[in-house]
C-alpha cells in the first residue's frame, strides 16, 4: 500500500523558520472560454430603441458568469442610432474582475474576412480591463455603421453571428509546499509477537532449568548490547544455537510482555521492549 502525502500549503511556522531565507512566487494565470451568440430577425430587432440591448445567453468563464448584449439601435443617444453596439457585460457579483475580451462578427460568406475587436493584443499595452460590479461592461458603443452592416457579408438570411472570447486573469502567490506522511500507530511489538508464537525463523534458543526457549538472534542483538556481544562480538560463544542458562528458574527467565528480563550468567540485562512485545515465548 502506497503512502498518502498531505499538502499543506500553510503551516504555523515555528522557531526554526523564523530568521531563515525563504521565497515565495507570484503566479499569474488567464482563464480562457468563449461563447456563440446568433442573432436572428435582425431587422425586426431596429426600432427598438437607443440603449435597449437583446442579450445572450450567460456562460461561464473564470467564476463569473458574462453576457453578450447587442444594442440594435446603439447604446448612446448622441449617435441617433447610426451605429450598432456590441458589449460583454460581467453578470454576476464581482468586484475589480480583471479580464480580457475579444468579440467577433462573423463573415458568413465564407472569406473569413471577420471584424475583430480584441483586448488580448493590447495586453502589453494597457494590461488586462478591470471591471468594477455587475453589470460593468468591455465593448464598442460604435462597433459598427449601421448602413455599411446591413450591405456587408456579416449579414445573412437577416441574421448576425458573433464570437466573444473571455480570458479571466487570476493571480496567487505560491510558497514552499509541505508534506505531511500519516503515520498509523505503530504494532511492531505485535507483529514480534506473532513471529516468536509461529516460531518461524527462530535461530537460537535458551536452555533454563530443563526447559529450552526460542528466539531470533537479531531481535535479540538489536535490543540488548548484552546479547549482541554474546551471539555477534568479539565475546560470542562457540555454541550460539543453543545457550544455557544459570542460576535462573524457567518462569522467571520467562518473558512477560509487560516486564521482560533476562538474567545471563549472573549478570542482570534489562530486554525492554517499549513496543510491548513478546520477544521470546517457552516451547514445551
């Protein structure tokens, strides 16, 4: 089973962090989407009225939900009605949307000769458009005479096509990224336990008062200093498969898994075993 890694963007920082060199980045990103909008019965659209708008179709883009509005008889009064006015407008709570935009009136007779306005090739320029509420708008209020549209190829079966592209931009700062391992509690002194009670590998055993106990050589080395120098050093015994004990009755040389001991030659070695492990069972 794999290990589960935890990212923890944030930690608490402590002692050892405070004073240190550290470094952050500054992580700047658009999120792009773009919507169709078709206009049909353009011409039953004129006469609506300066400033009156047939909207799209909300859509998506960044976490904001935006709008196409065509203004058949443009936006602005001044202009009594000689222009056609296209926006994207932000239709949802936002403040300081910054965003870039682009709207397209389509050729439909297949030259692609489009009327492009676009904000993403001035973003060197002036940056990205920052949109103050909803309702706050990005477009043209004189996108096109109206006279030189109803005669172009953008105009077909009294019908208009537009294209409006979104690119919302975003920006988070990143840090040094943490990992945290969990860890489950550890049952190693079971799992000891376990292998002493099989009797699986056992390699050396005890003779006590008559009675013979197994157990592993490792195990044994690694948790007593005694045991190492008798089954691994310079002072280990010709005889290391089976060691006989002295001047200890069996039940105490017996290991209980809350207070093991062994006595080896009058000597008192303390086998603790904080894992609460069984380290050496009797065979009878």
């Amino acid at each position: 089973m794999g290990r589960v890694l935890r990212e923890t963007p944030n930690p608490p920082l402590s002692s050892s962090t405070e004073g240190a060199t550290t470094s952050s980045t500054s992580v700047m990103k658009t999120l792009n989407g773009s919507h169709h909008f078709k206009i049909t019965g353009y011409s039953q659209s004129k006469g609506t009225g300066v400033g009156k708008y047939i909207a799209s179709d909300m859509f998506m883009v960044g976490g904001y939900l935006w709008a196409v509005y065509f203004y058949p008889d443009g936006k602005s009064p001044e202009d009594n009605a000689a222009y056609v006015s296209l926006f994207i407008a932000l239709a949802s709570e936002g403040t300081d949307v910054r965003a870039l935009f682009e709207l397209t009136l389509l050729d439909q007779s297949g030259k692609e000769r489009h009327k492009v306005h676009s904000h993403f090739g001035r973003t060197l320029e002036s940056g990205p458009y920052t949109l103050k509420y909803r309702g706050s708008m990005w477009g043209y209020k004189r996108f096109f005479r109206r006279t030189l549209l109803e005669q172009s190829d953008y105009l077909k079966n009294d019908c208009l096509s537009v294209h409006c592209s979104v690119g919302v931009v975003k920006s988070h700062t990143e840090g040094p990224k943490f990992y945290s391992i969990a860890v489950p509690p550890s049952r190693i002194g079971h799992h000891f336990g376990q292998l002493l009670k099989t009797g699986k590998g056992t390699d050396v055993s005890f003779e006590v008062d008559g009675e013979v106990f197994y157990a592993h050589k490792l195990v044994l080395a690694a948790r007593s200093p005694v045991f190492r120098a008798q089954l691994f050093g310079p002072m280990k015994e010709q005889n290391t498969k089976q060691i006989k004990v002295e001047d200890i009755e069996a039940p105490v040389f017996k290991v209980q898994s809350n207070t093991p001991l062994l006595m080896l030659d009058k000597n008192l070695c303390y086998f603790l075993t904080n894992d609460n492990a069984l380290v050496m069972d009797a065979k009878h």
